[in-house]
C-alpha cells in the first residue's frame, strides 16, 4: 500500500505524518521506532475503541509497550476540565511515567483533550495523534493545538503543544457516518481558499466523488496536511501567518457555542462561518461576488450547510468578542481576497453588526 508522508518542520521538535491504509497495525513498530519505550496509554472514547482500540493495544504490545486504555466520553459536549481531570485520575492511576506516551485515538475531541493532557501531565509526556475522523486527520492533529472548551466559548484553556508523530489511515473513514465525512471536508475547503487556488479547483471537480473516500480523499488528505505544515513550520504559536487556518472559525465557534455544542458538528458550523467570512469579504469590498459564489456553490455540491442559524446580533457580538483573536478589544477576521488568498483584518464592531443585520433573520430574536 502507497504510504504518503508530510513533514512538520518545526527543527529539533519536527515530526513525520504519515498516511497510509493499514497503518494502525504499524502503531507499535512506529511509536517504538521513536525512540520511546515502557508503559503507553491508550485514550480514545468508548465508540472508537470498540472498533480500533484492541487493534492499536495488540500493535503497542506486540512492539514491548505495557500498554493501557482510558476511554472518555464521547461528543465536544464532553471536552471539558471534568473530563480531563479524570483522565489525570486514570494517568496516575496506571502509574504513568514522563516517558510513557499517549497514544490519542479518536476524532478531534479526543485529540485535543489527550494532547492537552500529555502537554501538561508531569509537565509533558509524548503525544502520539491517531485521528479516526476526516475532520482530525486534516486539521486538529496536525500542529499542535490542544485544549478543551469553557462554558463561554470553545478551545479557551489550551496549549501549544506538539506531538511526536502523527498516523493517518484513511480505511477508518469507512466507519463514519456521511455527515461526519461532510463535516470533514469543510476544513478540507479551508485550505483551498486559504493558500492554493489550484487544490480548491481540484476539490470543485472531485466533489462528487471524497465522500467515496477512493484515492481522491487520499490526495485531499496528504495536500491538506501539506498545507498546515508548511504554516505550521512557519509560525507554530499563531503570532501571523497561522491565524489564516481559522479562516471562518470566528463566526463558527460563535454558531457552536451559541447553539449549544453537540447541536453543529464542528465542520458544519465552520462551512457556515466560511460562508459568512466570503460575504463579509465581499460586504468590505475585498473581494468579487464571484469568490463567495464559487466557496458557497462548493459547500453546496459536498452536502454541507451554507445558512447561519437564527441568532440574535448582540449573541453574535458577544460571543466574538471571546474568541481568540480579538485583540484590544477589536474582533478580528480572516477575510478572503480571492480563491487561495486571505488576510487578517479588523472589523469595526458598527460594521459587523450592520453586515449581520444585513443577513436578515439572522440578527431577530
């Protein structure tokens, strides 16, 4: 089987991404081949396990690892200080060591709450990222980001954090459902947008054809990470030139938490928010009518949503004013320019409510 690798060049901390069908039952040899040894904890959520755990157990153990699981719930419902607190309850309990690796196996969920306990269990142990969701493979697995969600706004108590390698298999994808490959592809789009025009025409021609999950999703997957690790590379901490990534995130963590998280898979709300982010850019005169007609008609052909839920202006307001990359008080956006182009810009708080206005219901109670 064809093995795809992408490079996360961050010097002394670079690590490999590899991608290829199968190599779950590789975990063990790779992990090994790291250079770590002794106990390995498993944590994953009690779904995911039932189908992949055993496997990643038997590949850890026949490598020499004494390895052991911890399953937290399932759902971003559940990322939270209750539940990382008990994953710390379940490291000590097995007698971790700083040594001892994590192996995160899940969805985004279960990457950032195992990431973000690994990064601050004994002060840090080794992370391994196994994403089981189209969604994680692309984005959450890749760079570093870890944490879990506070009651008003998502991802506030995190850290930086990266791990020490990260294993791809595109067969898991077979086990989800459609939504969640749709939701999947949603990031998949954000780097089209972002920084290369020629993928997001690679996507527009494919689209009938990734939720099949053949050698198209392949190539989606390889050149999505291609992508975050180049900006990762060059700037980790989110100082410039990564805050591109949340391209759409500002309006779509604002619809998760506003909906109540669980209500929107996390790729559906950030469909919508690049939706909204392509048609601020065109309210702001930043780019052609025709950008937002071509991010919202492909939305459209992968099955995902493109309307903004009925959410009262000063909500909307509210809630991004929490996000991330508000700074002085100003809520700033990444805004399209063109298909494979964005830049950050402050919007005044006047404009934004306007523009929010301007959808219509969306700013009625």
């Amino acid at each position: 089987m064809k093995t795809r690798k992408v490079v996360v060049a961050l010097g002394d901390r670079s690590y490999e991404i590899t991608i290829k069908r199968g190599v779950l039952d590789e975990a063990g040899p790779l992990v090994k081949g790291l250079g770590l040894t002794g106990r390995a904890a498993v944590i994953s959520n009690p779904l995911v396990f039932g189908l992949y755990g055993e496997q990643v157990l038997k590949s850890l153990k026949g490598a020499g690892f004494d390895a052991v699981s911890i399953t937290v719930p399932d759902g971003e419902e559940h990322k939270n200080l209750k539940e990382l607190s008990a994953i710390y309850d379940s490291l000590i309990a097995h007698k971790m060591e700083r040594s001892s690796p994590i192996v995160a196996l899940g969805g985004g969920v279960i990457g950032d709450m195992a990431g973000f306990a690994a990064a601050t269990f004994l002060r840090g142990v080794p992370c391994i990222q196994v994403p089981t969701t189209l969604l994680s493979q692309v984005d959450s697995s890749v760079g570093g980001k870890t944490g879990v969600n506070h009651p008003l706004g998502k991802n506030l108590i995190g850290s930086f954090y990266q791990p020490k390698a990260v294993f791809i298999d595109p067969d898991v994808l077979k086990t989800l459902d459609k939504r969640e490959v749709r939701a999947g592809l949603a990031e998949v789009v954000k780097y089209g947008v972002i920084r290369d025009k020629g993928f997001f025409e690679f996507l527009e021609n494919s689209s009938g054809k990734l939720t099949g999950l053949g050698p198209e999703i392949e190539e989606a997957i390889e050149r999505s990470c291609a992508i975050k690790a180049d900006v990762v590379g060059k700037d980790e901490t989110e100082t410039g030139l990564r805050s591109m990534l949340n391209f759409g995130h500002t309006f779509g963590h604002a619809i998760e938490a506003l909906s109540g998280y669980g209500s929107f898979r996390h790729g559906e709300a950030v469909s919508i928010g690049m939706v909204m982010a392509s048609s601020l850019s065109v309210a702001l005169g930043l780019c052609a009518p025709s950008v937002e007609t071509r991010v919202k008609a492909l939305f459209n052909s992968l099955g995902l949503p493109v309307d903004p839920p009925l959410i009262p202006v000063d909500k909307w307001i509210e809630s991004m004013k929490l996000d991330k990359k508000v700074k002085e008080g100003k809520i700033r956006f990444i805004l399209t320019e063109d298909i494979g182009r964005v830049a950050l810009r402050e919007v005044r708080e006047e404009e934004l409510r306007a523009f929010l206005r301007g959808l219509g219901a969306v700013g009625k109670a």
